[in-house]
C-alpha cells in the first residue's frame, strides 16, 4: 500500500508513535523513528526491520531548532526525500489551573505545538517541490472542546488543530494533505506521574495503540484526489461531549476544491 513511500514519526518510540510505525512498516513503508529515548527508539527500529522495512533512528528534543534540523539532514541524507510527516510527540498534565508554573505550561505548549510547528516547516519544502505529501497531525478531542482539569494540555492541542486547519488552505491547492487524527483516551503511558497512573483500571477500556495507528492508515489510504482533515476516535467508555464533535469527527473533502 506505501510501498516505496518515507515516513517520518515524531514520538516513535512508544505507544501511539510505535503503534503507526509498525502499522506503516507492515504496509511497505520506510519509516524515520524521532523521540528523546534513543534506546526505545533502537528496539522500535528492531521491529520495522523484522516486517522488513529500513528504520533510521533519530535521537533529539523536537522543541529545539537544532534537533528538528539534524532530523531533516538525516532523513534526507538517507533516503532522499520523504512522504508522510506524522506530528505525534505529546506530553501532558492534568490538574486544577493552579497546580501549573509557567515551566509546566512551556513544556506543555513547546512540545505538542512548538514541535509540531518545527517539524512541519523543516519538511514541508521537500513536500512542496514534489508536488504531493501528507501531514498528519495526532491532536486530541481535548484539541475540540474545553475540559475541566485539561486547561493548558486543552490550549495546546486547539493551538494544534488550528494551526492544521491553517495549513490546510496554504498546501491543499499545492498537493499536500492535512490530516487531524483526535483520540480519546488512550492505553499508553501518557501523562504517568502527571495525572495518570500505571495499573489504574481505567485504562483497561481505552482505545489501544494500534487503533488509533489504524485512524492514521484510514487518512492517508483516501485516493489523492481526496482527503480526511479530521478523525474522533472515541473508547465505547466515552460520550461525545458536543454538537460539533459530533458533527465533524470524519470530513472527507476533495482534494482540489471545497
């Protein structure tokens, strides 16, 4: 299905990140592994490569300048061009307001916005001059609607969702799709220490890894003469919470004109 096709995946080196290199690697693409943990990052190349698929590996902290451009260098360097730029890297805390400093929130804000604002616009040439690519940014229902306990997490993945839909006017014309994946809650290892907890039961009933890699596939499977811009993906545990979730979790729209 991606046969000859270059991935690159912010976060790869664990859960939903893991989860959508595999999930491309079993489907013929090449993928370039980016997160902190260099050795997650080594055993997640370790599996690509079992189905069969090169996996160059990129160790660095996406909020800074630096690291996004040796990530572009590299990938470049090694396979000449890339495909599929997934925005995933996420970190967040729950809490009262109150219970944030400021470093809470930069940490927050520089690595779910900053990071995807990095990444985007160190590939986005290579997307440019060949006419064609995807985005796909892994926001959140928090990036739909406010919620209690969630007020930064919340402020930066509307900043995320924002930033897509603004992108998207630049690039569709230019051949380029973005595409808004929002989970709900998912069996990760997010936010441990943070708000969450490892063996908290709850976790049991939320979305696993690998379906929301399976959303990703579904966005980037549409014929290039279509896109999905956004994709809710709820836990059966979940209600939808609003009007509007409801109303644009799956928004397919032709390509060239909308």
């Amino acid at each position: 299905m991606f046969e000859g096709r270059v991935a690159v995946i912010t976060g790869a080196s664990r859960g939903i990140g893991r989860a959508i290199a595999l999930a491309l690697a079993g489907r013929g693409a090449d993928v370039v592994l980016a997160a902190r943990d260099r050795e997650r990052l080594a055993k997640v190349a370790q599996e690509v490569e079992a189905l069969g698929r090169k996996a160059l590996v990129v160790p660095g902290d996406l909020r800074q300048e630096e690291a996004v451009e040796a990530l572009r260098q590299e990938t470049l360097r090694t396979f000449g061009t890339v495909d599929i730029v997934v925005n995933n890297a996420g970190v967040g805390k729950y809490g009262p307001l109150l219970d944030f400093t400021p470093a809470d929130y930069d940490w927050i804000m520089d690595t779910n916005m900053r990071a995807s604002f990095l990444v985007t616009r160190a590939f986005l040439p290579t997307l440019l001059a060949k006419g064609s690519g995807d985005l796909i940014f892994v926001a959140s229902v928090a990036g739909l609607k406010g919620l209690p306990h969630e007020a930064v997490y919340c402020a930066s993945k509307f900043a995320q969702v924002g930033f897509a839909q603004a992108l998207d006017h630049e690039v569709r014309e230019k051949g380029i799709r973005v595409s808004v994946i929002a989970p709900g809650g998912v069996k990760t290892e997010f936010a441990f220490g943070t708000g969450r907890t490892p063996g908290d039961p709850r976790l049991e009933a939320f979305l696993r890894p690998e379906e929301v890699a399976e959303a990703v596939i579904f966005a980037l499977s549409q014929p290039p003469h279509s896109r999905v811009f956004l994709v809710g993906v709820r836990p059966m545990v979940e209600p939808l919470w609003s009007c509007q979730e409801l109303c644009v979790r799956v928004c397919v729209r032709g390509a060239y004109r909308s």
